[in-house]
C-alpha cells in the first residue's frame, strides 16, 4: 500500500530519520508511537507529500485515497453549517445535485427529450452513489461526534478550536479513503466521542496510522505499533500493551548481549595491549584491532521510564474538609449547568471530574478555584492552600525566561539541586534546563507549567487537562508524581489510563447535579454500562428537550417482587415504544425512496431530519430495554 524506503529527513543540521524503512499494508492498523521531537507529525506530513525526503522514497499507487487529519485543520474557517462543510467530503454527489436542480428547473420550460435524458442520467448516477442518503451519513457522524441536531446548521467560524477539528475529522470519515493517517485524533475530544471513534474505526475496512498519546485508545483501537526512535522506525506486532512487553523482552535480550560484547571487547583489549609490544605477536596484535574496529557495536539499552525520585512537601496539611459546596447553581444562556448541586472534597480526595463537553467540567473546576461567578456557596476549608492548572497558564510563563529561571522565580524555598531534580524528572536534563521558554514547544511548555505547579507549597491541586500535549512518557512521570503527593486534588482529563492510575473517586455532573462514585475509573466503566444511562448517544446538552429512560422516573420501591412487577410494567411500556419507532423509522425510509420527496431538496432535508429524529428516538428506547432487561435478570437470578 505504502511503501518508505531508506528515508532520511534532516531538520537543519539534526536528522529526524536515518535511512528508516517501514511498509504499510491493506487492513493495516498501526499507532505511530514515539516521544516529543522523534519526528511522528513529520512523517505523517512526508506521506501525504508537504514534505520531501532530503533522501530515500516513499511510494503508493497513484489511486491511493489517502484521509489525513491534522492539527493544522484548526485555521480552516467558514461561514457555512457544519452540516454543510462536512457534506463536502461528497464532491461528486454535491454536483450532480447542483446539475440535478438546474435540469429540473430547465424542464419547466423545455419538455425536450434532450433534457429528459440527461436529467434521467445524472438520477441514476445520483442514486448510484447513494446521493440520497448523504445528508443522513453526515448527520449520523456528526451526532456521533458530540453535535446535537440544533448544532450541525451553526456556521462553523462559530465554533472552537476543538469542535471544528471533530468537523474535519467527520468531513475526512464520509471520503472513505483507503487509508487514514490521524494525527493526535483524540485531542480536544471528551470520553463518550472518543468511545464513538474507538467503535467507528474498528469497522473501518482501510488502513490506519494514529500518532497518539492516550494508550487506552491504542490499545482499542490498533493491532500493530510503530515505534520512532533514534532516526528508526520499529515495529511491533499487537496493541499498546504488547508493545510494552515485548519491548520489555527485547530490551532484556539487548541488554545481555551488550554485556556480553563488552565483556568479549574488554578480553580483546587486554590480550591486544599484552602481545603489541611484542614483536613476534604484533601482526596478530593489529589483526585483532582492526576486527574490533569492525565490529557492530551493541548499543546498550536506554531507559526511557524515568522515576520521579522526589518527595512534595507542604508546610502545613489542610484540614478534614477541604471544599463544601452547597447550592451551587449556574447557566450560561440557553444551557443549565448547575441547580442547587451540592459536593465535598475531603481531605486525601483524588477525584477524578468526567462527562462530555458541555457538560460543566471546566465551569465547576473555576467554582472550586474561585474564579467562576455563581449562586450558591462553595466554602474553602481550614489551612487549605490552592493551585489551580489550567492549559491558559502555558500563556503566563516568561518567554525570556530559561526554564531552571522560571521556577526559580516560582519557587524561590527551593535550592537549584532541587529544582534541577524536578525539572530532570520532567525531562528537562543537562543544559536542557537553560533553554528560554519561547523556544519551547507546547508539550515542553506544558511540562514546565506542571513541575511549576507541582512545587508549590499547595496541599490541594486543581487540575484541568493537565495531559493535554503530554507525550505517554511525560504522562506517565505526571502519574507518578500524583500518586506520591500526599494532599488533595481534583482533576479533568480524557487520558483513561491517567484516570485509571491516580484517581480514588469519580465525579460527574449529571441532572444538573453533582455525582460521586466511590472508585477508580475502571471500576465506575463498569458500574456505569451497567446502569440506565440518561442519554443513547454522546450529544451535548443543547438539544431542545432531552430524552431520558423510562426506568429513572420512579422509585422501584424495597421488596423484590415490587421492583419485579414495576420493572416489567416499563419493560412493557418500551417494547410498545420500540413497536411505534420502528414503524416511525420504516414509514420515514418510505418516504425517503418516494421520487416526489428525494427530487425536492427542501422535502429531503426536512425527511431527513425526521429520520434523524425517529432514529435516535429509537435508539433511546433500546438502550432503555437493555438495562431494563439486565435489571430483570439480575433480580430474578438473586
């Protein structure tokens, strides 16, 4: 499929990659793994041709359909809906629509066979390449994608950063290209859209290479890891989680045969140093030299999982309660987030704040910090001492500043050596530590707003995506250092596998309301997919009216055979519902395939829109039906 060979790419004077191979095949579904500066986005960019090899080949059929999302999408800017911009991934089918609405406007006028034929022409070919149902794939992997129905007519120059990427991404999916090269896909996305690409891209029939950093998408997701690394690309057949282990075996199979050698090179520096002096063994003296001098050198194995080997110190511990909030109440315009919630953060707390975008995350964060205005009280606690980490922040460090300067500043109680510990545990080594901040890249900047924060004398941490622009090493050192701080913190991430590793309970915000569980993430994932979920799909909460089960409206009651009955009785009332969706569904399908609706635009889209509702209507109702289902059956079983 694709094909790299003795790749070499200089960047000034430093060469990315050194005569590196790789082969991409059909079906193929690799993560591009690597840490901050080994090259991942620039090879991605050499595929696709923004980038010439300074030598070697990269070579591909010329009918090579090739989808290729990067952060560089972010700039792209329109006044048109996201329904619209995503629908251009349809180019052929948009202009044969356009031609289609000429000829049927022409045919008002002039009945002549010519025209006829040609509007009968390009109907077939319309319908040939599904034209008909374009608009219901886009709308399908836009809602999938976290947009409500209201959200995809928005014009996408009113949209952040974040979203219009997942509108690229969307545009990118409908093109089905033969393969899709995927640059960091998960940035800026919450947990339920990339659980939907998670799904989506284990149906994708193609090729996939992903530069990613979250492992626990990777491990989902890929069947194959490519590892950049020292001007190489390495390959690893399996997941994350194998690459691990068998890079584990590998680096110990190395390891001793680098011992080896340099006991074997040691023997023959010692007999050569003996008998060179010596005229009757100086020919086979210098034999032996030039052997050495030609022999491939084992190189010894790195260790790329450095320890945090310091302890956070803070002079005083907070007291048992460390955050009260009660009644807390907020909303923007046309979006509930909080009424009358109430929550308490107590003292060793490691709370993990989850939930789809929209949802409020960020906004309670700034109430616990103090920074959001709000109806209600959020109380601080005696001897509490706060931090607050926010990727704005990244703005605030001193670009004039060099790194070891900008702590110095921060942390004045500290000496260098210590400073200089903290920094070398965030990756920053040697003269590392003298580089100014402007020539940081956001990564590194990322890492030095974090070892900032972790050298304050705060008992109490306040943390919003912290692991955004981290590498899966620089992720791992953060992991570590939380899980030795001794005080308290609340955290936002999308980073599972983070989440898994440092959190003790988890937060959500759900019915405006603030939720607790008692747990680790994975054991709340658990938890969760077994309980009625309020929503079928990940769409946010600016939808006009919000459907919820059937099976939450009310209490099931203590005896058994109660909850038996009440269960039933909804189990019932949804299948009824099932029953009218589906007929719904199959009457709008109806509808969809009459000449009359699919040869008017206006009709189709508003059919279409029918459509969208009915099935997510549907859906709904299933998702009802299975935890309803599985209720039953856990009852009846005890």
């Amino acid at each position: 499929m694709i094909s790299i060979n003795d790749l070499t790419f200089l960047l000034g004077s430093r060469a990315l990659y050194d005569e590196a191979n790789w082969h991409i095949k059909p079906g193929e579904r690799i993560g591009l793994i690597g840490a901050n500066g080994t090259g991942k986005s620039t090879l991605l960019k050499i595929i696709v041709g923004e980038y010439a090899p300074s030598s070697g080949s990269v070579s591909m059929s010329k009918d090579l359909k090739i989808g290729y999302l990067n952060q560089d999408l972010l700039s792209y800017d329109s006044h048109h809906s996201i329904l619209h911009v995503a629908m251009e991934a349809f180019e052929r089918q948009n202009q044969l629509h356009d031609e289609i609405e000429e000829l049927l406007k022409k045919i008002e006028t002039d009945y002549s066979e010519d025209v006829l034929n040609k509007l009968s022409d390009k109907q077939q070919e319309f319908e040939a390449l599904d034209g008909y149902n374009i608009e219901y794939r886009a709308n399908e992997i836009l809602a999938g994608l976290g947009f409500s129905t209201q959200d995809q007519l928005r014009p996408l120059n009113t949209f952040s950063g974040g979203w219009r990427m997942r509108v690229m991404l969307a545009k990118i999916l409908l093109q089905t290209p033969d393969i899709l090269l995927l640059d960091e896909p998960t940035n800026h996305m919450d947990l339920p859209s990339i659980k939907w690409l998670e799904t989506y891209l284990l149906g994708f029939e193609g090729a996939i290479v992903i530069v990613s950093h979250d492992r626990y998408f990777l491990d989902k997701v890929v069947n194959k890891i490519v590892e950049s690394r020292k001007g190489k690309l390495t390959p690893y057949a399996g997941n994350y989680t194998f690459y691990l282990e068998e890079k584990a075996l590998r680096g110990e199979i190395q390891k001793g045969e680098f011992k080896n050698q340099q006991a074997k090179i040691k023997q023959e520096e010692r007999l050569i140093e003996r008998f060179r002096a010596k005229a009757s063994k100086a020919k086979m003296a210098q034999s032996r030299m030039k052997a050495l001098d030609k022999l491939e050198r084992v190189e010894d194995v790195d260790d790329d999982n450095p320890t945090v080997n310091f302890q956070f110190k803070f002079s005083k511990p907070s007291g048992r309660h460390v955050i009260r909030i009660e009644g807390a109440t907020k909303s923007y315009p046309n979006v509930e987030i909080l009424e009358n919630a109430e929550g308490v953060i107590e003292k060793g707390d490691k709370i993990a704040l989850i939930g789809a975008n929209g949802k409020g995350k960020s906004t309670l964060l700034r109430i616990i910090a103090g920074t959001e205005k709000f109806a209600g009280k959020c109380e601080t606690g005696h001897n509490v001492t706060t931090t607050f980490f926010a990727q704005h922040q990244l703005e605030s460090l001193h670009l004039d500043n060099t790194i070891l300067e900008e702590l110095q500043a921060f942390a004045p109680k500290h000496t260098d050596t210590e400073l200089r510990g903290i920094l070398g545990c965030f990756l920053f080594t040697g003269d590392d530590v003298f580089k100014k901040i402007r020539v940081l890249s956001g990564g590194e900047k990322s890492r030095v707003a974090l070892a900032k924060s972790l050298t304050t004398d705060s008992n109490f941490l306040i943390l919003d995506e912290p692991t955004n622009h981290l590498d899966i090493q620089s992720v791992n050192i953060l992991i570590q250092a939380l899980q030795q701080y001794e005080g308290t913190f609340i955290a936002v991430s999308h980073d599972r596998y983070f989440l898994d590793n440092v959190a003790n309970k988890i937060w959500f915000i759900e019915e405006k309301n603030i939720k607790e569980y008692p747990g680790t993430y994975a054991e709340y994932e658990e938890w969760n997919s077994k309980r009625p979920q309020p929503t079928a799909t990940p769409i946010p909460v600016k939808q006009e009216k919000e459907v919820k089960p059937k099976a939450e409206e009310k209490p099931l009651g203590t005896n058994p055979q109660q909850q038996l009955k009440k269960l039933n009785d909804q189990l019932r009332k949804t299948e009824e519902e099932i029953a009218a969706f589906e007929q719904s569904v199959k009457t709008i399908e109806a509808k969809l395939a009459d000449e009359e609706v699919y040869s008017n635009s206006g009709k189709l889209a508003e059919t279409n829109k029918e459509y969208t509702t009915a099935k997510f209507l549907l859906d709904t109702a299933q998702n009802t039906w299975e935890a309803l289902a599985s209720q039953i059956m856990e009852l009846e079983s005890k």
